[in-house]
C-alpha cells in the first residue's frame, strides 16, 4: 500500500504531534524538529521556538552518535529550511 506523505523540496514531511520527521528514511540523513513553544498570531497558534537535528538513520549507531547537526529556530519555516539545507549538503557527499 503506497502512502501519500506531504512533501517540502521533494522529500517528505512526517508530522506527529509537535515532532516532524523531514526526509526519506532511505537515506543516510533524516531531520527531525521539535516544537518546543507556541505562540498566538492573529488567534492562531504557531511554532515559536524549534529545535532542528540531523539524524543518520543508521539504527546500529547510538542516539548521541546519530546527531551530525542541531540547531534552534524561531519558527517553523526557518526551521524545515535549514533542515533542508542540511540534508542537501549531507547527502550530496553521500552520492
């Protein structure tokens, strides 16, 4: 069964919650964001704070060695576009 994920860029955007996973879990590298704070603007609730890292999706590696990159945005745009930004850098010297 094919699932039909929203993308960004061209790759996927998984959203549980206030976590988002960014990538294809095929590749070496995945994003994950984490909203940590909200705000109100214009009587809607939007990401304030966000803590983007780059993850190797290698699953034999332990969660400290899996981090390449962390980093903390304001907003959620800002946000997935470093998360791009990373991915594109990592997995081009990945190919």
């Amino acid at each position: 069964m094919e699932q039909n994920f929203l993308t960004y860029k061209g790759r996927p955007l998984v959203r549980s919650g206030d976590t988002i996973y960014y990538g294809n879990m095929a590749d070496k590298y995945v994003a994950l964001i984490q909203i940590k704070s909200k705000k109100m603007q214009d009587e809607q609730e939007i990401a304030d704070q966000v803590i983007i890292q780059l993850l190797a999706t290698d699953e034999k590696l332990s969660l400290k060695d899996r981090i390449a990159n962390k980093g903390e945005r304001r907003g959620l745009a800002e946000a997935i576009e470093l998360a791009d930004i990373w991915l594109t850098r990592y997995l081009k010297d990945e190919k």
